[in-house]
C-alpha cells in the first residue's frame, strides 16, 4: 500500500483554502509586472528564512549583497545570504515532484556552509531547545522516507495549499540533512507553491513566518506530539494568507500611486520631481521608482531634456 502521511483537513483549513483562493483570483485580476515589487518581496522572504536560523544580516544588507556590493558582516552569514539568493534564483529550473532536485538545490542553499552540500545527512540528528524537541529518524531510513514521501506528493490530488503544508511538515519531521533543513522546508514549500500559481514564487511566506518563529516551532512540536501534522497545516495556511494580503496592499498602494503621478502630469507636464514628492508626500527616490516603472511599461514618456523638458502621459 502506498504511504500516505497522518493528517485531517479541518473546518479551518478549508476556509483558509478558500480565502486565499479567493485572494490569488485577485491577483491575477490585477497584478501587473512590477519588477522591484518582486525583488522586494524575494529579499524579504531570504531574510526571514535566514532570520529563522540565526542570521542577523538585514533587509539593507540582503539588497546590497543582490546587486554585488560588499557588506560587513561575518563570512559564514554572508555566505548564507549568497547561497540562498542562488537558490531561490534557480527555483524556476527546479521540479518540486523530484527528488533529485531536492538534492541539486540544497547543495546550492548550503554550498560552502556543510561539506556535505546535496547529499543526505549520515549521522543522527535531534533538533534542540532548552530540551531535545524531537529525535529525527536513523539515517539509514532518511532515503526511504524521503522517496515514499515524494512518491505520495507526485500523487497527490488535495489542493497544493495544502499538500505544501503536509510535505513542509512530513519534510522537518524526518531531517533529511546534516543542516539547512528548515531552510529547505520552507524553500521546497514556496516551490511546490509557485507550480501551483507562479506568484507564490514572490509572497513573502517567509518572513511572515518569521514573524511567527515561537508558534511555528510550538506548532511542529505539537504535531510530533499528536501523531499528525492538521495543526501544522492550519498555522502554515494563516502565515501564507498574511502573505498574500501584505503583497496585494503593497500593488494597490503603488498602483495608487501611480495613478496619482498621472493624473498629476497630465495637468502639469512641466512638475519635477520634487514638486511631485511635495505634492504626494513621497521622497525624491520613490517618485524616481515610480516614473521608471511608468516609462517601462509605456504608460509615461520624457520630452526633451531633464531641464526643460516635460512629461507626457501615454
């Protein structure tokens, strides 16, 4: 009989479901392609997933690293910061249904951090608070699981919301690795995630758990407890709801604001940017993000110089 992990979804999980389905409908209404939004959101989920395990390196720094400027900071937290921008840069050449991508992308999240990069760990693992938390399985188990575990997810027809949370679950439980598994858990959650709709791809899940980090871990301890992983399905559904209500708050306020720069040029093509910022209430360098989005998309044009020239509304 194939392997099926222990788990129930509840009353609450199904109108979680529905909610954020309700909420990605609305995205694909609305989204348009804003290429800095993005990048926002992808430095935001590397640093909560990093913030997680340890790493102190912020937002600011994280930017800085992105466009190949040097930081200060420790070599092992910069590394790590290097590491998973290639991995999450690689997610879209990546199937969450294989295993041996599994395997690629964790020698590229822990490239240079373990020395046993994209292999599975040969030692025994616990994972550890004030007390032991729980007692991963013996190693010599880690590539059975992991394929009967693989094996049920490619199966799978339960909504990826779901089958997500119960293989981010199943995924800690067993502590395939030496190191880096929760940063892979989550990773290969986003994933599995961005198969079924490519925005989760950039919804900082992350961070959102960061936020949450006590109640995460509670939570993962009280599905060991329990023998199943419905809790840990809800929580992860909460944190993924947030997630996608920040990003859509996010589109609207700059689609807000880009509405408002047009409007405001097509009464006055002659305004600078300074007269923009004063009149919105925004700094010189977000009105300077906005007009070069504007120009990408079409929707604004420069006439003549920098000094003397004026604006045209597309």
């Amino acid at each position: 009989m194939s392997y099926k992990p222990p788990y129930t979804i509840s009353e609450k999980s199904l109108n979680l479901v529905i909610e954020i389905t309700n909420l990605i409908a609305k995205v694909d209404a609305n989204r348009k392609s804003d290429v800095q939004l993005r990048k926002k959101n992808r430095i935001k989920t590397i640093v909560g997933t990093l913030a997680i395990e340890g790493n102190t390196l912020e937002v600011k720094q994280v930017t800085a690293l992105l466009e190949g400027q040097r930081v200060m900071g420790s070599p092992k937290e910069i590394q790590e910061v290097k590491s998973a921008l290639d991995a999450y840069e690689q997610m879209e050449h990546l199937n969450p249904y294989v295993l041996d991508d599994l395997l690629k992308a964790h020698g590229v999240m822990m490239n240079a951090l373990v020395v046993d990069a994209g292999h599975f760990r040969a030692v025994k693992v616990a994972v550890k608070g004030d007390d032991v938390i729980h007692v991963a399985p013996p190693p010599s188990q880690v590539p059975t699981l992991m394929d009967q575990l693989f094996g049920w997810l490619k199966g799978s027809t339960i909504n990826p919301l779901i089958s997500s949370a119960v293989f981010h679950y199943e995924f800690e439980f067993i502590h395939p690795f030496s190191d880096g598994n929760g940063r892979m858990g989550r990773f290969w959650q986003t994933l599995i995630l961005s198969h079924y709709h490519p925005s989760f791809a950039f919804f900082p899940i992350e961070s959102i758990i960061k936020e949450r980090q006590e109640t995460y871990y509670k939570t993962l301890s009280a599905c060991d407890a329990e023998g199943d992983s419905t809790r840990f399905i809800e929580f992860i559904l909460e944190c993924i709801l947030v997630a996608v209500s920040s990003v859509i708050s996010s589109e609207k306020s700059s689609e807000n604001t880009d509405k408002a720069i047009l409007r405001y040029l097509s009464k006055y093509p002659k305004a600078t940017i300074r007269t923009l910022a004063d009149e919105l209430d925004l700094s010189t360098r977000a009105i300077e993000k906005q007009l070069a989005n504007l120009k990408k998309e079409g929707r604004l044009q420069r006439i003549g110089s920098a000094r003397k020239g004026s604006w045209e509304v597309m």
